[in-house]
C-alpha cells in the first residue's frame, strides 16, 4: 500500500488517518461496519489527480480512539474530528466525501462549517434535511410499534447488539458485507423480521464470498473489529436525539458547497428513503452537481463497482474551483 497513518488529536481522541498523495485535502468518512479501508480503492486514484487523499478511523474503529461514553459519539464530537484533521492536514479547509453513515456525517458538517468544508460528496444515504422528529422515533412508530424488527432499534440497547456481532466477528462480517451488496438474493435482508429477533438472524452467509470483496480484505476487517469490538460504532446510533438538537439550529438551510451524490442501485440503504430521491434531495442543496445510481451494484459501491464510483468522483473533483 502507498498510504502511510497519520494520528490527529482531536480532544482527548486521537483519529488515524490513512493518507497519499499531495494537494488539497480530501477527506473521506466511511459507514457502519466498516474502516478507513473502505475507501482504499479510491485513494490512489485521488492522489494522482493532484489531491491529498486521506481516509479516516471514525472515532470507536480500528485505529483512532474509542471513548466509552455513548454521547462521545454524537455529530458534535464526530465534526469536531473532522475539523481537526482539516487543520492538520488541509491547512484549513477540505473537500468531504462519506458514505453510509458518513454521508449524514459529511452532510451535516458541510451545514456546521461552511468555512472549512468546500465542498462534499455522499454516497448510500440522501440528504433530505432536518426532518420532523429525530428518524429513530419515526422508525419506533413505524416498525417496533407493530411488532416488526428495525436496526436501527435494536441497536439501542447497550450490550445486546454488541453481543450477537461480537460472537464470530468474521461471520458477522461476511453476512452483513454480502446481503447488502447487489450479489444477494431478493431475500438477502430478510423482510417480516419481528421485534426481539437479532440483526443476523435470516441473513446468508455465501460460499464462495463475491470477488469484490477479496479474503485478505476480509481479514483485515476481522483483525479491526477483533481489536475494537462494535461498542464505539453501535454508539453511533445512539445519538439520534443529541444529533437532531444539534442539528436543528440548521433547520431550512440549504448546502451550498459543490455536493454529488451516488448510490448503487440494489443499495438496501437508497431504498428506505422511498420514491422520487432525487427531486427531494435537491431541494435541499443550492449545487448538486449529479445524483447517480450505479447499475448493480449494492450498499458498497465503492468497492462493489470502483470504476463508475471513481470516474463519478474524479470527474466532479476535477469540476470544483481550486
């Protein structure tokens, strides 16, 4: 690998950073399960088209530092990361690119800093404003208050998510990695699941695991979470209520930085937000410069399809002013 860690302090966490090249400063912010691995395919890429490519540990993963206190990990603390490492390493200012639960990172940091923040690129999860109520009580009403199981729910409750994932963490890799991929099956992420029942239960384990995702990058994922565990990640969900009072002096606005947006077209996490995403999303961006689903390909289309996901973003870093 051509990468080399670097360690900003942001507080009392340090955040490794994986970072090639030279340039202004691309930030990248990955999702749930995943580490700045995520978006390895991208970075040589980046770099050679004349930029600072540097992907984080969110805080709780692999190598950065995991706080044990669930409100470590609310969107305050999480920006504050980010401009941290835009300091260090970007003098300032940086382009932001998240996906899964990055892509509301980067979104909400692009609304709370638009001096540092030029520019942002999501991928999986639309932006769609402040909403009405933070989404977990929508999901509560939604699915729990009828019986049905909802992840986001289930990951509530300190220690029982942690348990099930912690179990055989290559199992939970590999099921979670391939039934929200393009390659599973219609019934991949079971449908009908009750409240009570674990996030894995249903789930498909495959053999031979799809080429995109290679044994070595699968082990090197295990390692991480052999090491981390999934408190600091679960913690990520259970800020709902802190992000959306944070979030709420935001309320209306719009983001005005250059943004793109792109998601699989299988992507199980596209699908929640149901029809018409791309007209409800651009009302709440001044410059969205392209919204594009990727044939095929699932949750991780950065890895599941790199070619479109890299011409996508090398086309739209090229187009921003420098």
């Amino acid at each position: 690998m051509a990468h080399r860690f670097r360690y900003v302090q942001s507080g009392d966490c340090a955040i490794r950073v994986a970072v090639e090249g030279s340039g202004p400063l691309v930030l990248m912010v990955h999702g749930f399960p995943e580490s700045w691995s995520a978006f390895e395919r991208q970075m040589a890429p980046i770099a050679a088209a004349g930029f600072t490519a540097a992907a984080i540990d969110v805080r709780g993963y692999g190598g950065s530092g995991k706080p044990q206190a669930v409100e470590a990990y609310d969107m305050a603390s999480i920006i504050g990361d980010l401009q941290a490492v835009a300091d260090e390493l970007g003098n300032g200012k940086a382009i932001l690119i998240g996906r899964d639960w990055g892509a509301p990172i980067v979104w909400s940091a692009s609304l709370a800093d638009t001096a540092r923040f030029t520019a942002v690129a999501g991928m999986s999860i639309p932006h769609m404003g402040h909403g009405s109520a933070p989404i977990i009580d929508i999901m509560r009403k939604m699915f729990t208050d009828n019986g049905l199981f909802f992840y986001m729910v289930y990951f509530q409750d300190e220690g029982v998510a942690e348990a099930e994932l912690e179990k055989d963490i290559r199992d939970t890799i590999r099921r979670i990695y391939y039934n929200w991929s393009g390659d599973a099956p219609a019934n991949g992420w079971p449908a009908g699941k009750k409240h009570g029942e674990g996030l894995l239960q249903g789930m498909v384990d495959p053999s031979p695991f799809p080429s995109w995702l290679p044994a070595g990058e699968i082990d090197y994922l295990v390692s991480e979470f052999e090491g981390s565990g999934f408190r600091g990640p679960l913690n990520r969900y259970r800020n709902f209520h802190r992000d959306f009072a944070f979030m709420s002096k935001f309320a209306g606005q719009k983001i005005e930085q250059p943004a793109l947006f792109m998601a699989g077209d299988r992507d199980v996490g596209i699908r929640m937000f149901g029809r018409d995403v791309e007209t409800r999303m651009r009302a709440n961006f001044g410059d969205l410069r392209g919204f594009h689903l990727i044939e095929g390909a699932g949750h991780w289309n950065q890895q599941e399809n790199p070619e479109a996901t890299n011409r996508l973003l090398l086309d739209w870093l090229k187009g921003l002013p420098r």
